[in-house]
C-alpha cells in the first residue's frame, strides 16, 4: 500500500453513495485514505471517513462541503468527480410521420447541472487547498458515450464529452502548482441502475464489448486509485477508458 503514496490523504468523492461511486470510496478508504462521500441521497460512512449530504449544482452546498472536510479531515488532497444522472430522450421524436416527442429543457439543464456544472463547481472549490498543501489530483467521470456518442444521449454526451474537455484544460492551468488532472471513460457497468435494463439491451452491452462481460463497478474504482497515486505521477490531461474494449455499433 505504501507504494502507491495515497495513505493518510485525504480524498473526496462525489455520488459515493452507490455505483461505482461507492465502489471508489471503498477503495480509496482500503489504502489508507480518509474518504468524504459526498451524496444527495443516504450513503455509507468509509472507515476513518465521513459522509455529507452536499448537491454539487449548488455553490453553497459544496463550498460548505469543503470547509466541512478541511475542517474534519484535512484539506483534500483527490477529487474524483464522479456524481452524475440520466434523463434520456431523443432530440425529436416521430411516430407514424408526426412529430411524438422533443428532449425538453428540464431533460438538458438537469444533466447539465449535475453531470458538468457539477464539476467544475466541484473543482473550483477543491483547487485552493490542493495548491496550498502543494498539489493533488482531480479525476473526472466522463464516459466511453463522450467519445463516440450514444442514440438518445444528446444531453449526457454534451456533459461526458465537455468533461473531458475540461479535464485537458485544467491539466494545463494547474500543472506548475503540482495539480494533475485527468478523466476516466467507463464502458458499460454493471451497476444497479444498469442491471435493471432490460435483458435485450444487456445482451447488446456485452456484444459491443470484446471482452465479453460488463466491467464491474471496482474495475473503474481500480482505474481511479492508480490515476490517483504516485505510480501515476507524470500522468495528465488524459483520458483513460475503462471499456473491456467497447466497439461501436448500430
């Protein structure tokens, strides 16, 4: 464990209540770190850990969160952005040559809120500590649907694809201060949201996924705890897909 620099830090996660979210604070809390899980919904407390209800559309709530953890914990040293949401529909929707459905503002601007805002206010709060302690490490959850887009997606690929955007950006901004920054692009996960699907579309998962199966939400915590250690200490403005291989289709 010692290898990888990351006990005793002091590491955030955002949507660590369940998911891969919750995977990664269990992973992170198993070397060693003290973990804040941040969520809007109940979640668990990690060992040695905290665990805060914080709504990462709104300002107040994560700089609270912040000043919470420093207070707490310690100034946060990882942040993975990981908190997101689905609210899918295609752009236009016809049936029978009539128009049946649009993707409506609230469907854009709540995917919007959660999934970019979200971390870049996430980002903007955490930054100053991580520079004044001397560095740190931003991850951020984009997917593999940001690279190459997804039927009925059009408001999360703008997020995962803005995302990864944004990772490169403040890649270049913060690297002097010893602040390196980089996105995870998960394939298809078998979490608790997903394995409600129904079992055509599962099947379909797999069979655009060379390696045969869905990946398991520790495969991505797995990604997320190397990217965050010293073993990736010249790695930034990346983007590492965490895909079994995912192919494109139709």
């Amino acid at each position: 464990m010692h290898e990888t620099g990351l006990s005793g830090k002091v590491v955030i996660v955002t949507g660590g209540a369940s998911g891969i979210g919750l995977a990664t604070a269990r992973r992170f809390a198993q070397e060693g770190c003290r973990v804040a899980s941040w969520d809007v919904k109940a979640g668990e407390t990690q060992p040695g850990g905290i665990f805060q209800h914080v709504d990462v559309t709104s300002t107040a709530s994560v700089e609270g969160a912040v000043r919470d953890v420093a207070e707490r914990l310690g100034a946060a040293r990882v942040l993975v952005n990981n908190a997101g949401i689905l609210r899918d529909g295609q752009l236009v929707k016809y049936k029978d040559g009539a128009l049946a459905g649009v993707m409506s503002d609230e469907q854009f601007d709540s995917v919007v809120s959660v999934n970019l805002k979200g971390v870049f206010t996430c980002a903007r709060a955490v930054v100053p500590g991580m520079i004044a302690g001397g560095g740190g490490v931003i991850l951020n959850a984009s997917s593999v649907v940001g690279l190459y887009g997804n039927f009925g997606q059009t408001n999360y690929v703008a997020t995962k694809a803005g995302v990864i955007g944004m990772t490169k950006v403040w890649a270049r901004e913060l690297g002097k201060y010893g602040v390196r920054v980089n996105a995870v692009a998960p394939g298809f996960i078998a979490t608790e949201m997903v394995r409600q699907m129904p079992e055509k579309i599962l099947e379909s998962m797999v069979g655009h996924t060379p390696m045969g199966r869905l990946g398991k939400p520790e495969d991505v915590a797995n990604a997320y705890a190397w990217l965050a250690s010293e073993q990736a200490s010249f790695i930034t403005g990346t983007v590492l897909s965490v895909d079994g291989g995912v192919v494109t289709g139709t």
